[in-house]
C-alpha cells in the first residue's frame, strides 16, 4: 500500500474525478481554525489524495481506468430518500479550465454523490477572462444556455448568478427572456419549444462592496432576483494551486500534466415548517 500505486494509476488515467465528501466531519480539518475559502478547498483536496493514495495499492498490473475516481468511503454522504423533500441541495460551480459542456458532467457527478435526482438551485461562477477582457454578457451566453437546458431536462429546479452588476445582470435577464419568448415562468412551451429561464439569484462580493448598490437593489427587487452574499476568491482553485497540492499529496506524480477543469461545492440546508 502506498503512493506507487496512486502514481501508476494517475499516469495511465486521462481523468480524475476527485470528491472530498464532507472532510469536516471526519478529519483532522474540524480541528483547524477556520480558513479562507480557498485554503479549505486545498486541504481538503490534500486530505482526499493523502488518504485515498495511503489505500490504493501497488499491483502495476490492476486494471487501467480512463476515469479515474478519488474518494475516501468515511467522508461520502448520500442523502436518505426519506428525508429528501426536508433537504435544499444548493450548490456552486465553479468552471476553472474548461467550456460550458463540463457543467452537464459536474451535475450530473453532484447527484450520483448525493444521491439525488436534482439539485435545487445551481450557481455558475464562470472562469475569469483574460487580463485586458471585459466580462461580457456574450462570454457568458454559453454556461446560461447549458444552466438553462438542465432546468429544462429537470436536472436543476433554480440557476443563478455570481457577481454581476446591475447591467450585466439585466442583459442576461432581457437576453434570456427574448431568446426564449417573453413570458414571466420557465419551462416549455405547448409545442415543446424551450422558453426562458430567468437568474433566480444574484451573489454579490462582501470584498467588493459593503452595501448593495441601489440599482442592483432595485432591479432585483423589480424582478424578484434575490441577492446574496459570498466571500470567495476571484479563483478558489487555480491551475497552479491544484498542481502543488498533488504533487505534495503524490510525489514524483507528473502533476504539472494535470489542469482541474470545474469545481463544485454543495451545501445542505433543512426546511422547516412552522405551524402557529
């Protein structure tokens, strides 16, 4: 047991699904002081390839997997069926290196985790554009449309956003809307034509303001988008963090070959009914 045989079966992989399971609840990370965003996703990365490598074993000749899963048992969580309509399961992506064709995959990977059908609500955080580019609503068209087509295809009940300002907010919301025909729900129509699928949320940075801007207020409040808050990096996880945290957990691997495309992360939340 050991690294070697990790080694052995990253170099032969062409990918690597990695899921950390909720890391809180089992390792040594409960008993560190809270982090940034950006720290607890790499320790918990760390973790995940430390214990998953210290259990693979070191036969070269085991079989060769094109998808390659990292997991730890102890850490993975499916929700129990019964208590599905009591549980919000809202999740964040985050595209790193790739195009809109990921996110079918990443949700598709989140419910088989969870074991559920769909995710309630999805925000996209597309990947930051180039130094001297301007985030535009043409750059984000495509991850909308594939956020769209899952709703429609019932994968996800709620798409929202992440730190858009009011104009660009409201370009999405009037491109969506006449793309789709202008109507005030989603879905399809009676002919099977798709219709519009409006932002249901909006995250705003804490770093970037300390108050909503009125007009992002306003037009949200017009159109029933509702705003939150978030404190994550501009990159939660870069190219070159991810490649460090492997090379530290798996030494003498060729991380520098590896370039993490998506990352997503999910949070539970109770309902609760209340009757007076």
């Amino acid at each position: 047991m050991g690294t070697d045989g990790a080694r052995a079966l990253l170099e032969r992989a062409g990918t690597l699904t990695l899921q950390t399971g909720n890391l809180l609840n089992w390792g040594c990370l409960r008993k560190k002081c809270p982090a940034t965003p950006g720290e607890e996703v790499r320790d918990c990365i760390q973790k995940t390839l430390t214990e998953w490598s210290s259990k693979v074993g070191q036969d070269l000749n085991q079989e060769i997997l094109e998808v390659l899963e990292c997991t730890v048992a102890q850490a993975i969580e499916k929700i129990n069926p019964e208590e599905r309509d009591e549980l919000k399961v809202s999740a964040k992506l985050f595209i790193v290196g790739s195009n809109s064709s990921s996110i079918r995959d990443a949700v598709d990977l989140a419910c088989s985790a969870l074991g559920v059908a769909q995710l309630d609500s999805v925000i996209i955080a597309p990947p930051p554009v180039e130094d001297g580019t301007s985030f535009s609503l043409e750059y984000l068209q495509p991850y909308w449309q594939e956020l769209e087509n899952l709703v429609q295809n019932n994968k996800i009940v709620a798409i929202g956003t992440s730190d858009l300002d009011k104009t660009l907010l409201e370009q999405l919301y009037l491109w969506a809307q006449v793309k789709g025909g202008k109507c005030c729900c989603s879905g399809s129509t009676a002919d099977g034509k798709p219709q519009w699928v409006k932002p249901s949320s909006n995250q705003v940075n804490l770093a970037s303001c300390c108050v909503m801007p009125p007009d992002l207020t306003a037009f949200a409040k017009q159109f029933d988008i509702q705003l939150l808050t978030h404190n994550d990096p501009k990159e939660l996880l870069c190219e070159a963090s991810f490649q460090e945290v492997l090379q530290e957990s798996i030494q003498d691997t060729k991380a520098h070959e590896w370039i993490p495309l998506w990352l997503l992360r999910w949070q539970l939340l109770n309902s609760v009914l209340l009757c007076l």
